[in-house]
C-alpha cells in the first residue's frame, strides 16, 4: 500500500505531465500559426514582386487593342503566363 508523501507525491507527478502536455500544445498551436503567417506573408510579397508586373504588362497589351478585363480575370491570366 502507497504511503501518503508516495501519494501525493504520484498525483503531483500526473499534475505536472498535464500541465506539460498542455504546455506543448499550446507551444505548437503558436508555432503553426506563426507558420501560417510566414506563409501568408510569402504569398503576397510572390504576388507583388511576380504577379503584379505581369498584371501590369497584360494590361498594357490589352489596353492597345481596347479591350478591357477585370482584376480577377487579370491575376488568372498573369498566373497562366507565369505558369503558378
């Protein structure tokens, strides 16, 4: 039979691997967010420094013949000719 300190001391040992386990979720929960965050950023400077100058470019040709294609239409053509 467990005496009492060996008791305590066993559920103070549970204690603590919960609050560990906890601790690393928590841990990882941040780091998949900054993850996210790092990724989200990536694609929007790839937008600008590669996408953004071939919408531009597009536009311009587009501009000499008259006609006339919206935002959206622009990205997908720019992604198209960039192969993305």
């Amino acid at each position: 039979m467990l005496s009492l300190s060996e008791k305590i001391k066993s559920r103070e040992k549970v204690e603590e691997d919960r609050y560990m386990r906890a601790q690393t979720e928590a841990w990882k929960e941040k780091l998949r967010k900054l993850k996210e965050e790092e990724e989200s950023e990536r694609k929007v400077q790839q937008f600008q420094e590669v996408v953004q100058p071939v919408m531009d470019d597009i536009e311009k040709m587009l501009a000499k013949s008259g006609d006339k294609v919206g935002k959206e239409g622009l990205e997908t053509l720019a992604k198209w000719k960039i192969d993305l």
